[in-house]
C-alpha cells in the first residue's frame, strides 16, 4: 500500500526541521509514545535504529525505527518494523515561502500474514488517517511551540 500525505505549517521551514529534528519533541506530537530506546547508531543519524514503545488504549506496540536517509531539508526517510508490518516513511519540506512550509509525506507499507493483509484491504483509511493525524498533531505542536 502506497499514499501520501501533506499539511502546510504556517513557519520558516528551518524552524520546523529544527523541532522535527529533536527526538524529544516526538513525545509532544506522537500521541501514545512512551519510550525510545536507542539500539545501534549514532541517534537522529542515518543508519540509526531505536526501539519505540506506544500505548494506544489498552494495546501496546513496539516497533523498530531505522533512519534511512537524512538529507535536510529534502528528505528525512525511515522505516518502522513491527510484527506483521514494514512501514517506510518519507518526508520531506518544501518551501512555500518565508513564513509556510509544506509538510509531505510519502508511505510504503508491507504487510506479513493474512490477519494484516486482510485489515490493510478492508480498512486502508485507518492508515491513511492516522498519518493525518500525525501530520496535523505535528503542526499543532510545532505553531504552539514556535511564537515569533
């Protein structure tokens, strides 16, 4: 499955990649993350990989992050392994102006198992919502955060 996503954020896109950049700012705008441990690498580096602990409700996830690519500000690239599912995100900011950034980012997921096949195609919007949700959660984060 394959999407993308997009949200325009009304600041300079240095400030924006300045907060996306702080692993500490995750917990402010990834509603449900509770911990990050980092497990090989150099964090917030390419080839990086940390162990990341959410509660959602009564569930709880943990899955591994992997930075792929960094190349600010044209792209920052990882992947996200879960039982069951291989996610690769890549996002990216593109200048609108001196004061607007779009937020863009671009989803591959593949699924293991017939119980995530089968959610995947019966419910794609799940996904496409959260990744929304995240970007908007982002946004509301990085406008509050950031008064000038």
């Amino acid at each position: 499955m394959r999407y993308s996503s997009e949200i325009t954020i009304d600041l300079p896109r240095e400030k924006i990649i300045e907060l996306f950049d702080n692993e500490e700012n995750m917990f402010n705008w990834m509603k449900g993350l509770k911990e990050v441990k980092h497990l090989e690498g150099e964090p917030g580096q390419e080839g990086a990989r940390s162990e990341m602990h959410f509660e959602m409700g009564k569930r709880k996830i943990s899955m591994v992050e992997t930075i792929l690519n960094r190349n600010f500000p044209e792209q920052f690239k990882t992947s996200y392994s879960t039982k069951g599912v291989y996610n690769e995100v890549d996002n990216r900011f593109e200048k609108i102006d001196e004061n607007h950034t779009r937020y863009i980012t671009e989803h591959y997921f593949r699924f293991d198992g017939w119980g995530m096949k089968v959610m995947a195609f019966l419910m794609p919007s799940a996904f496409k919502k959260q990744s929304m949700q995240y970007l908007k959660d982002f946004k509301a984060f990085a406008e509050g955060e950031i008064q000038e």
